[in-house]
C-alpha cells in the first residue's frame, strides 16, 4: 500500500508518504521547537496553533512531486494518541477530513507503535531485522522496554516511573543552561567530556526490574551544582563538558543496563532496535552496541526518523494491516493519553 500518513502529537506537524511500510517517498517535517527554545519546553496551546498554520502546506509539500493526486494514495494513517490533545485534534480531524472527501481507509495509530516501526524504515535494500527483537523507545514522553514477536505482537517488559529520557536530557540542559531541547544540546557540549569526574547513582539497582527511573538522576544534577557552587554563567567550558558527559553517561548506563538484563533473562532475543529521539545520542548508540553483546544492534536510519516524524506513523499502519487485516480500519477516538500496553496487541 501507499499510506500517507500525519503525525501532530507535540511540536511537530509531520506528513509523510511511504509504500510497503518501508519505502519513504516524502517526510516532511514543520517544527516548532525553535519557539519554545526560550521558554525551555513546549506550550500547549501555543503549539496546537502552530499545528493549524503547518498542516496544509505541509501535506502539500509531502503529495508535490511524489503523486500527481490523491487517486495515487490507497489510505490515510494518523496519529491518534497519546500527546498533546490539541495537537493530536488538529492531525486526526484533517486525516478524518481527506479519509471522507478522498473516499480512503483511515488508520488511527498509536504514537508508540510508530516509534517501535521506526527502524524498518528505508531498509528496503538491507537485510530484514528478525524476530524476537527487544525494542528501547526512549523520548520526550516516554521510555519503555519491549520484547515482541512480530510488528504488533509483544509485550511490554519495562517503563519509566517517573520523567521520560529524553525529559531528564531536556531538564537537566535546563540547569546546565542549554537550550531546548536538552538532549542535541548535552551531546554537543558533552562530546570528549570526562564521564567519571562527577559521580551520578544508578537508579533502582537494588530492585529485581525492568522499569526505569530518571527523576534521581535530576535531582543528582542539581546537588552536584549546588555542592560544586557550578554557575552556567561562570563555569570553565571544562567543566560544563565534564558534567554534562557524567549525566549523559549516567542517563545512558541506566539505558543500556536494562538492555543487558532483558538479553539475559529473554534468551530467546535475536536483535536489539533503540528508537526515539534520545536514540539519536551518539554516546547511547556506542554503549547500546556493547550493551546488546553479540546481538544485531538497529537505530532508526536517519535522524529524522528518531523524533517525531509520519513515517514512522504510515510504517505502523501498513504493519497494522498486514497482521490484522480490517481490524486496523477501525473507528477510533483521538485521547491525550492512550495506554502504554494498547500500542501493542
Ligand atoms: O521522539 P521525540 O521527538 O518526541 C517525543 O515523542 O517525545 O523525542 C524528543 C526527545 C527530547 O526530549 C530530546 O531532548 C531528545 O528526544 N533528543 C535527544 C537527542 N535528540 C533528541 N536526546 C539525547 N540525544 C540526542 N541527540
Ligand atoms: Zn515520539
């Protein structure tokens, strides 16, 4: 099929179209984040605005030059939750709009089963990734461990109690005094930084679990800063690399320590996938590699395919179809927070 697919759940306003799950003829992706660069994190309101400016001409950029009109398109795939109420509204109530007026399918999709359909995008020339695969999503939102046994099928092995990854990245560039977001910012600045010169605890290591926990970390920053009297504005660049390569690394570690645990209690596991926007960090790409042993170790091919983007959404709905047929034409309701297991069957 050829699936064009809107993604709107944050600050993003995505529209791709993609074939067989795997070919991707257009991303386009508008992105807001630059506004919110002072503010340190997104407004809600201020970015489903920024949704209802981006949509059409960012679905028109998506169709101009790949299809000469929407007769070339066999359906339509939206984002339907979890994330922003007001910008997910403004994705699923134009998706709802083509689907009628184009007479096309509709595919509501969870925001999560994007991301865990992420790595298969642009693989159409490279060998196919095998299952079962241990699946680490970690973003902005959310940062969960999967074990699944096909596209849709698995189950949820571990989640966070707390902040998000990716939040911890964006919180924690917040009291270095780096922009949003945190984690591109941290990886500059912490590039050749010392990652043991400022010591950070390993979060739930006296538990027998899978699930993770960013808050201690944070918290770790900010008596480290206190304690170091470490001003952003006076700090030696030494310094600030120093301590944003420790938190980098201590963000990574507890990652990748999870990892290694579900290798071993899952034998069974025939490759290791890193999705989300914090798998775009280059230092948690080197220690999920070391992490996964002797595992084939995937990351979304391109950048842009780690953050938010269509793709990834139009991927999880050609695989939706394919494992259960109709069922992925069924009505659905656009919810700010959809279940974490419901991305999964
Ligand atoms: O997947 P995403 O675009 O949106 C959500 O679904 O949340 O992820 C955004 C998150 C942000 O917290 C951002 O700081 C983090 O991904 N991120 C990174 C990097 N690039 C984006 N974290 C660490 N290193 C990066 N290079
Ligand atoms: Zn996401």
């Amino acid at each position: 099929m050829r699936i064009l697919a809107i993604e709107s759940s944050c600050d993003e306003t995505s529209v791709s179209i993609v074939e067989h799950g795997t070919i991707v003829r257009s991303n386009v992706i508008a992105s807001s984040r630059a506004a919110f660069e002072k503010t340190g994190g997104v407004i809600p309101e201020d970015a489903a605005r920024r949704q209802v400016e981006c949509i059409l001409p960012v679905i028109h950029q998506s169709m101009d030059g790949i299809v000469a009109s929407h007769e070339e398109i066999d359906a339509i795939a939206v984002t339907k939750g979890p994330g922003l109420l007001g910008s997910l509204l403004v994705g699923t109530v134009t998706a709802r709009a083509l689907a009628q007026i184009w007479n096309k399918p509709l595919i509501g999709v969870h925001h999560t089963l994007g991301h865990l359909s992420s790595t298969w995008l642009g693989t159409e020339n490279t060998d196919t990734p095998i299952f079962p695969i241990l699946t680490l999503s970690a973003s902005g939102g959310h940062t969960d461990l999967w074990l699944r046994t096909s596209h849709t099928r698995g189950k949820l092995l571990g989640r966070t109690r707390d902040d998000a990854a990716g939040e911890a990245f964006d919180k924690g560039a917040s009291m270095l005094g780096l922009p949003y977001p945190g984690g591109p910012a941290i990886g500059k600045t912490a590039t050749d930084g010392d990652v043991n010169r400022y010591p950070f605890p390993s979060p739930l290591q006296k538990e027998h679990t899978l699930d993770f926990s960013f808050s201690g970390l944070k918290t770790a920053l900010r008596y480290t800063i206190r304690d170091t009297a470490f001003d952003p504005l006076t700090a030696s660049p030494n310094d600030l690399r120093d301590l944003a390569a420790s938190f980098e690394h201590a963000i990574c570690r507890h990652l990748c320590t999870r990892i290694t645990q579900a290798i071993e209690e899952h034998p069974e596991i025939r490759e290791v996938h890193v999705v989300g926007g914090v798998s775009a960090n280059t230092r948690l790409r080197a220690m999920a590699r070391e992490a996964a042993k002797d595992r084939t170790v995937r990351f979304p091919l391109a950048i842009s395919y780690c953050t938010d983007n269509a793709a990834m959404i139009a991927s999880a709905a050609q695989f939706t179809v394919d494992e259960h047929g109709d069922v992925a034409f069924d009505a659905f309701e656009t919810t700010a927070s959809l279940p974490l297991e419901s991305a999964i069957h």
